[in-house]
C-alpha cells in the first residue's frame, strides 16, 4: 500500500466513510421509490391482475410459448396488453430471493394479456421495464402471427420479427392526425376494359368482400387500377392494404393513390424509408390515422384497422418470398388474412402464376380478365427467331443478334427507345462451342469455363485453372461463344452497332425507374426494366433458353412471367409495338406469350402439377442439412401416414457454389436435402410434425442445434424452387 493510502487511513480522512453512510442512509429514507429494474426485490404488485403474461423474443422452437412474470405496482399502468417490455430470462429454479425470482438476462418481450393467477406454481420473476407503453400488438393480429408461425413450421417470436418493425422514440412521441373522413366512390375508369372490372369496384364500395384473381391488361395502367379499388374500399369506411414486390412498383402506386385521394391519405411501408420513417407511417397505421398502406413485403403484416382488401401485385416474384425465419410468403398471408377478417382479395400480375389458378380453379377466387379483343389491342406483336432460324442465319453465327432482332431494334429506334432484356448481368458469360453449342468444361473438373472480358485467358469457375488450348470433344471446333452475356457486354456490342444512339443499362448495380422517350437503347436484366415515356417501341428478348433450360419446375413459368413484364411496356401492336423473343417457337411458354395467354399457361401447368402431385396440389416441405443431423432429425419425426420423402440428394459440397433458397444450409459443409411431400389437407399435419420435431431436438440440445443464429437443420414449407 502506497503511503498515500496510508495517509487517507489516518485520521485526517476517518469522516469520508460516515458521510457516505450518511448518504446512502438519506438514500433509503427517501420518499421517492427508487427504480429495481433487476428484481423489484421488495417491490409491491400489482392489485389487480399482477401478472403478466409475456411473449419473450427468443425465436427458437421449443421456448415458442408465453412465460408469466409478475407486475410490480409501479409498473402497473404501463404493463398492459401490447407493449414492448423487457424480462429477465434463464435464470432458473435455484435463484429465489424473498419469493422473487432473480437473475438471468435482460431480454425484449411483449406482454400478451394480465392475468389474475398464473399457471406456474414456483415463484415468478418481475418485469423488469417497459420499454414503451406505446401498444404495438393486439389479440387479432396475435392470431394471425400464430397461425403463419403454424402453417410455416415456425416460432412465433420470429413473425413478430418481420412484423412489428423496431422502435423509434422520436416517432412515438409525434402527434397524430385524426383519420380523413371516407372519399366517394371512385368513377370505374380503366376498370371497365376487364369484364366484371366494374362491378368488382361497386362490390367494394357497398361494403362486400369480393375475391378476384386479376390478369392486368399491358400498360402503364395498373397502378391507377389498383388505386381506384382501394379508393372504393375506403368509400365503404373500411382500410385496404396493397402488397407489391420491390420499392419500384410500390413508388409506382403511392402516385397513383396521392393522385386519385390527396397527400396524406395513406401510408407507405418500404424498407428504404429509414427506420425512423418507417416506425412512424406504421403508426399512423396502427393508431388509425391512415387506413389505406400500400408497401413491400413486410407490409403484408400491417395493422389496417377495419380491413376490407388485400391485394398483392405479382405474386410469382421471389421479393415476395421472406427470406427470413420461418420463410412465409405474401401471397399464403395475405390468403389468411382475407379468410379471416372476411374482407376483399385481389391478387393481380400482367401473368398468372399456377398458385393463382388454383385459385380459381377451387372457387375461392373468382377470374377477373379482359375479353380477347381487349387483349389484342393493348398487346405488342410478339416474333420468335428459334434455333433453327439461327442456325440459318450468319448474322446469327458472327453476332449476338439475329437478323430480325437487328431490323426489328433498328425500325424501332427511329421512333422511341428499344428494350433489350438479357437473362444475365455482368463479364462473367458461360461459354460453348460456337458450332455445336455444347457447353465448354475444364479437363481437370468438368466445371463451367469462364472468361472474364472477351481478351482475357479462359478459367475454370470451379477449380480456377486455366485453359489455354481448348477444343470441342463433340464436334472438335475451336470457337467459343458466350452462352449468356451479361448486361454491360450487351450494351457495348449493341453501342458499337449503334453508334449513334445512347445505350443506357438497368441492373443490379444501378436500377433505372423510368427513361424517356426519345431513341435509346436500353439494356436490362429481367425486373429492373424501366418504364419508357410513351412506352418502347420494341423489346428484345435475349437467350430465352437459358431462362427455359434452368433444372427448375418454374422454369417455364418463371420464363414467361419474365417476358410478359418486360412486353408489357412496349407500345400496343397498332402504335406499331413489336417484341421479339430468341428461343424455340414450339415451346409452350413461347406460344404462350406470342398469343399472349397466361391464364391457358397456367391451366395447363397445373394440369400437369396434379398428374405429378406438386406443387401447389400438394404440400411440399424442404429439409435440409449436414447428412448425420438430417438422418436423425427424420428418425424422429412422426410424419403424417401419407406422407412422402423423396430423397435425400447433396444440394452442397464444400468448394461448391451456394446452394440456391430453397432448403438452404449453412456454407462450408456437406449438405443433403430430403422434400416431403403431402396430399391436400395434410399439410397442417405435416408442418405440426416437423417443428415438434425442430423443437424436441432444440431442447436436447443436439450437435449443431440452433446456437448464435445458426441451425443445422433447416425447414422450408414451400420452398421456393424445389429443382
């Protein structure tokens, strides 16, 4: 000890302690209580329904239950149904202090409901803050979180995840308006081009619950009809909700619906709007200072008072599925919802999915479509150049482009822009034997030759070695050509071509929202396309067997869904409008879209799903992982008697690229995939096996369970592409 401590021991320094025990005594006589936010040890409850009935933000399955914890007094008022509230959890049995129990971690909850008695005889744990007394969840919208975390195999912690976004003091603490008296009924407008258009918005506004599946006229129109049916949902004074897959069409609708109401009517839900933006449109929301929301995915989870429709546009886009735990997607929630608050549904795309015609198809839904004439007159003329025009072609040979393609862009721009969709982006094009088309492959692995711009060495993407003297074991050429090249490639080859006209790109590293209308060539990847000024004069639909070849059951569908969005922004045939489309005529997605018939594409494709019991006539669960958990995690399901396993087959290895979403698993591992499929009416069944099972393996605390974020064995209801 230093003699300066020697010295504070001395004399000179004896009243430091009794003056700090002066103050912690003043401290305890103190009339004003002092906050106990770990134990509230000695606290009072409350007197009336002390405790409180918690929902902890856990997320794992076998703690996907409610937990009681008791309410102290001075928490009384502010620890009610709906808030946001903090607990201490994991604490165990042992931890016992005056009847208290105490310890564990702090951890966010939400108090479900108070109640009088509680079902734990051991002693309970206080509350130990609420975080806001702002309610953000209430008991109807608890059972729709209930039953997508059922239907999807999930926890209930994990919905409320993607449904309550976080908190932001500042929003909360903003007054809001009060709600806007009802509009009138909207004129039908464009409405009436579709057949029973009309009376579907009449149904609206008197108060009824119609459910249509919607097949869009093309054109720029859609947003506008959109926002008139929410229009004559708000006449009847109820809300209506609008769910679209990325912030581009959801931009799209919000001017519409500023146009035909007024600024301040309704709310925009979108990930990019900043958190603090965001919290408070959801608000404006949930306190019933806007009944009208239109937004992106997470918006499907919106709490729109007094809701009288839902509608989802384009709901064969993978935006749509939540990439996150437990993997719902919009269109089966937004399904929910209309059963169960009994109000309107519009699912709508200018293609049709074979989910939307099963709708039909049962009668949940009825068909909302134009009459043929109609079609045709908003419809561009569609040209299809196969393979073997293309092999007749040496233009074809020696370019990317074939002869019609070349005359159809070169009419086109001399009166507006010209669309060109390629199925791929960037320098990094797989390659084939320009003669044969057989695809180039390294000697060493068999894995897809690379090349990354025309002049550099070609490379192997899976082993990187190098090839430097490649020849065609079919055929013995040696040529190459690019099997699909990417957007930025595309756009030099076609500015070389052109080199008079500006060559704009859309893709992932720069998005363009709308071009105008003067001669361009603008160059896109499938769903960044921009809408033109007066809409394009022609559009080019490149490698169309690349996006039909993919080992995928939507392929097809996937495909024509594609083309039919990017056709849909050219001019109509009689403003000479003309799309040509580079794949094989006789394939049934290219007849599809040259007579431009999505429904009869979708009616076949299910036809052809019920023969095969898939999708969506059957139930199909993806459950993938590392081959010793997933064989143990199968022993010990009890899958329902009609059950079928197919499988399981490696989806990975390491050194592998990643494998794709549906029933993924953690990178750098050897992984296998079983699918599970059930008849209809088992699906319930089977979803209730499989996360009992998840659950039962959690709380043994099996190898590789659930730890930190990750899990080695993981479960897709639903997967979105199944191979």
């Amino acid at each position: 000890m230093s003699r300066e401590n020697e010295g504070f021991e001395g004399g000179g320094g004896a009243a430091e302690p009794e003056q700090l025990a002066l103050i912690r005594e003043s401290v305890r006589r103190a009339k004003v209580p002092r906050a106990k936010p770990r134990t509230w040890r000695g606290a009072a409850l409350a007197k009336e329904l002390p405790v409180a009935r918690v929902l902890v933000d856990k997320g794992v399955l076998h703690l996907d239950r409610y937990f009681d914890y008791a309410v102290p007094e001075e928490l009384d008022a502010v620890a009610q149904p709906g808030v946001r509230v903090r607990v201490r959890f994991g604490a165990g049995s042992r931890n016992v202090r005056e009847g208290r129990r105490e310890g564990g971690g702090l951890i966010d909850g939400f108090i479900v409901e108070r109640c009088a008695d509680s079902d734990y005889s051991g002693p309970l744990a206080a509350l130990a803050q609420v975080v806001s007394p702002e309610p953000v969840l209430d008991a109807g919208l608890l059972e729709l979180y209930r039953a997508v975390a059922d239907r999807y195999a999930g926890s209930l912690a994990d919905v409320l995840q993607l449904a309550i976004p976080p908190r932001h003091a500042r929003a909360e603490a903003r007054q809001m308006p009060e709600p806007p008296a009802p509009p009138p009924p909207p004129e039908a407008g464009s409405w009436q081009r579709y057949g029973h258009g009309a009376e579907f918005l009449r149904a609206l506004a008197s108060g009824g619950a119609p459910r249509a599946v919607w097949t869009a006229l093309p054109g720029p129109q859609w947003a506008e009809e959109i926002a008139r049916a929410v229009q004559a949902t708000l006449a009847s004074g109820r809300g209506a909700l609008v769910v679209v897959p990325t912030g581009r069409p959801a931009a799209r609708v919000d001017a519409a619906l500023t146009e035909l109401l007024g600024a301040g009517r309704h709310a925009l839900l979108t990930a990019d709007a900043g958190q603090e933006r965001r919290y408070q449109e959801w608000l404006s929301v949930r306190r019933g200072a806007v009944r009208a929301v239109v937004g992106t995915r997470a918006a499907m989870f919106a709490p729109v008072r007094d809701l009288g429709l839902v509608v989802v546009w384009d709901d064969g886009d993978t935006n749509l599925s939540d990439d996150h735990a437990p993997f719902p997607h919009v269109r089966e929630v937004l399904e929910l919802r209309a059963s169960r608050d009994k109000c309107g549904f519009l699912l709508g795309s200018w293609s049709c999915t074979v989910e939307a015609a099963q709708l039909v198809e049962s009668g949940w839904a009825a068909p909302l479509v134009a009459d043929r004439e109609q079609v045709r007159g908003a419809a561009p003329l569609v040209r299809t150049v196969g393979d073997g025009d293309l092999a007749r072609d040496e233009a074809a040979r020696a370019a990317r482009l074939p002869t019609l393609a070349w005359r159809v862009a070169r009419e086109g721009l001399k009166h507006g822009p010209v669309l060109v969709q390629v199925p791929r982006r960037g320098y990094v094009p797989r390659l084939a034997c320009e003669r044969c088309r057989e695809p180039a492959r390294c000697r060493r692995c068999a894995g897809p030759l690379e090349a990354q711009d025309s002049g550099s060495a070609l490379r192997c993407g899976w082993c990187g070695v190098e090839e430097a003297q490649w020849h065609c074991e079919s055929c013995g050429a040696f040529r190459l050509r690019a099997q699909v090249v990417g957007a930025r490639r595309t756009a030099e080859e076609l500015g070389r071509a052109f080199p008079a006209v500006p060559v704009r790109t859309s893709g992932r590293e720069q998005v363009l929202d709308t071009v105008p209308g003067g001669p361009a060539l603008v160059v896109s990847t499938p769903g960044a396309e921009p809408v033109a000024e007066g809409g394009y004069a022609a559009a080019l639909l490149l490698d169309g067997w690349a996006m039909l070849g993919r080992p995928d059951l939507r392929a097809g569908e996937d495909a024509l869904r594609r083309w039919i969005a990017a056709s849909s922004l050219v001019r109509p045939q009689g403003e000479g409008g003309t799309v040509v489309v580079v794949a094989e005529p006789t394939l049934r997605p290219v007849q599809a879209l040259v007579r431009w018939d999505p429904v009869g594409h979708a009616v076949r494709e299910l036809a052809e799903r019920a023969e095969l019991a898939f999708p969506p006539v059957s139930r199909m669960v993806a459950v993938s992982g590392a081959p010793e958990a997933l064989s143990e995690f199968l022993a010990g399901a009890e899958l329902p008697r009609d059950a079928v396993v197919l499988g399981p087959v490696p989806v990975r290895e390491a050194g592998q690229a990643p494998a794709r979403r549906g029933g993924g698993a953690p990178t750098g591992e050897q992984t296998e995939r079983v699918l599970i499929r059930v008849p209809p009416g088992s699906g319930a069944a089977l979803a209730a096996a499989l996360k009992t099972a998840q659950a039962a393996r959690m709380a043994r605390g099996a190898k590789g369970a659930r730890e930190a974020g990750g899990e080695a064995v993981r479960i897709r209801v639903d997967p979105p592409d199944i191979g």
